[in-house]
C-alpha cells in the first residue's frame, strides 16, 4: 500500500514539473494574423490566408480588420477558383457593409464569380442569369465605376447566352413537331432580345416554325421581314432560298421593294438555280438577274 501512495506522488510531482517546464504557446494578436494572411495571400496559398483571416474574423477585434480580414477571404476564394464559396463570401460582405469603399468591387467580383460557373447552353441557366442580375445592378449603382466597361460587354455577353437558350429550347421544340411551343418561345425571345445580332436566326427558326405548324402566310411575312432587314445575314440568305423553294418553279416574296412582285426560282436567260450558300442581298441579286430590276414583274406559270 505505501508503494503505491509513493508511486502516486512521484506521477504527480512528474506532471507538475513537466508542464511547468514546457514552452508556453503564444497566442498572436489579430493584427498579427490578419499580415500572415497576406503574407500567405501574396505567395499564392490562398488556403492558408483563409484560415489565418478566420481566426481574425473570429477574434472580433475590430470592425475595421474584421471587414478587410472578408473581404480578403472572398478575394482568396475567387483566386483560388472556388467561385461558389467566393459568390457567398462577397453577398455576405456587401449586406454587411454596403457602403464600404470596397463594396463594389464586392459586386462585381460576385457577378464574376457567377459567370465563371456558366457552363454549356444545354445545362442549369441558373449562373447566367445571377451573373446578370449583378452586372445589372453594378452599372446602375456604378456608372462611373473602374469595371464599368467590362460590366457592360459581359451584360451583352449574358444576354446572348439567354438567347442562345431560347434558340435552343426552341429548336427542340420544333425538331419534336411541337410547333406551338416553338412559336411561342421564337416570339418571346424576338421581344426580348430584339437589338442582339441573332435576331437573323430567331426570325429564320421562327419562319419554320410557323410554315411547319400550318400557319404559311406567317411564315411568308416572317422570311420577308427576315430579308428586307437583315439582308446580308447568313440566316437571311438561307430564308430567301427556303421561300423561292415554296414550289419547284416559282414562289412569292416581296423583298427589299415596296411594291409585291412575283419572283421566279429559275429568271428569264435559263439560268440555272442557285444554292443557299450562293446567295447575296437582294440588290446584287437583281443586278444579276436573279431578282426582277425596279418596275419589272416575273409572273410565276400557273
């Protein structure tokens, strides 16, 4: 019994010696870890910043730090190409401080960080239009902001990936003879996206549309809206040969003039008939003889 209780005290006064010799940790200031996360940020190891700006954040030491310790975690995310957690990081530090100096770059870092997500036209649309929304919201809050001008190409640029889907959803419908659907879409998307430079083909695919779903005098009026406005697009030039193929010898259409004429497939001279690759604008192609000149009528054979 007395070697154990000896046995007892000599563990004891072990453990008291032990732990009072043993180096004591130091415990560093948030000032100290917020300059060894930007030491880490400035290498390029943006997890390791992450880690020490959290510590910061945690210690709320100061508004100030913990604001830039935030932001910096965003900025980190967005190097480090986690655009999903960098999103997050920068909404959150824009509902916190909205009139930081550094909130716009919060916005526009966050619509980037959005528009690095968008992947094919075939799958989730959801980035392209959260990264719209923020460059929205930027140009109208910023106008005069440093990321303006790329604000504005990438709107443009979100745009027409809308568009392109609309296209596409659009043509599913088509190619699976929903024609309705088709029209609607077509129609929906030529409102809404009308100053985009595929406006040639909405109108094309909605020219098909309405041939193909019954409606040929819609379709008529389309593919000849399709030329006299946009004649030199490639959609335009495939319209106009869809049109003259409305029968093997003759078709009507009434492109560029401002009075109807028949137009024949096959002009006078015997001249064989052309390819939708081969043709140009309406007045190169009545300069050619391939459209009647002003004041002259081609009468389709009945």
């Amino acid at each position: 019994m007395k070697i154990i209780i000896r046995a007892a005290v000599v563990f004891c006064l072990s453990a008291v010696l032990f732990q009072g010799c043993a180096t004591p940790q130091v415990v560093k200031q948030p000032d100290e870890m917020y300059k060894d996360g930007e030491e880490f940020f400035r290498k390029g190891d943006y997890e390791d910043a992450i880690t020490q700006w959290k510590k910061v954040k945690e210690s709320y030491h100061s508004p100030e730090l913990s604001a830039k310790a935030e932001i910096g975690i965003a900025d980190a995310y967005f190097l480090n190409d986690e655009y999903i957690e960098a999103a997050a990081e920068y909404e959150n530090f824009r509902k916190l401080h909205p009139l930081h100096e550094r909130a716009g770059h919060a916005l526009y870092r966050q619509g980037m960080s959005y528009y690095h997500q968008i992947n094919r036209i075939d799958t989730d649309q959801t980035p392209v239009k959260n990264a719209l929304a923020i460059f929205e919201s930027y140009a109208k809050l910023y106008p005069a902001g440093e990321s303006v001008a790329e604000v504005t190409e990438k709107i443009r640029d979100c745009r027409d990936k809308q568009l392109q889907y609309e296209i596409y959803v659009g043509k599913f419908y088509l190619k699976n003879d929903k024609y309705p659907a088709a029209i609607a879409r077509f129609e929906e998307a030529l409102k809404r996206f009308a100053d985009l430079p595929r406006r040639d083909e909405l109108l094309y695919r909605l020219g098909l549309a309405y041939r193909e779903g019954g409606q040929q005098p819609k379709g008529r009026e389309t593919f000849e809206r399709l030329l006299r406005d946009l004649p030199e697009f490639r959609f335009g030039k495939r319209g106009f040969f869809l049109l003259a193929r409305k029968s093997r010898d003759c078709a009507e259409a009434y492109v560029g003039t401002p009075h109807k004429q028949d137009r024949r497939l096959t002009p006078p001279g015997g001249k064989s008939a052309l390819s939708g690759r081969k043709l140009a604008n309406s007045q190169r192609l009545a300069t050619s003889g391939w459209l009647p000149a002003k004041g002259e009528t081609w009468v389709c054979p009945t």
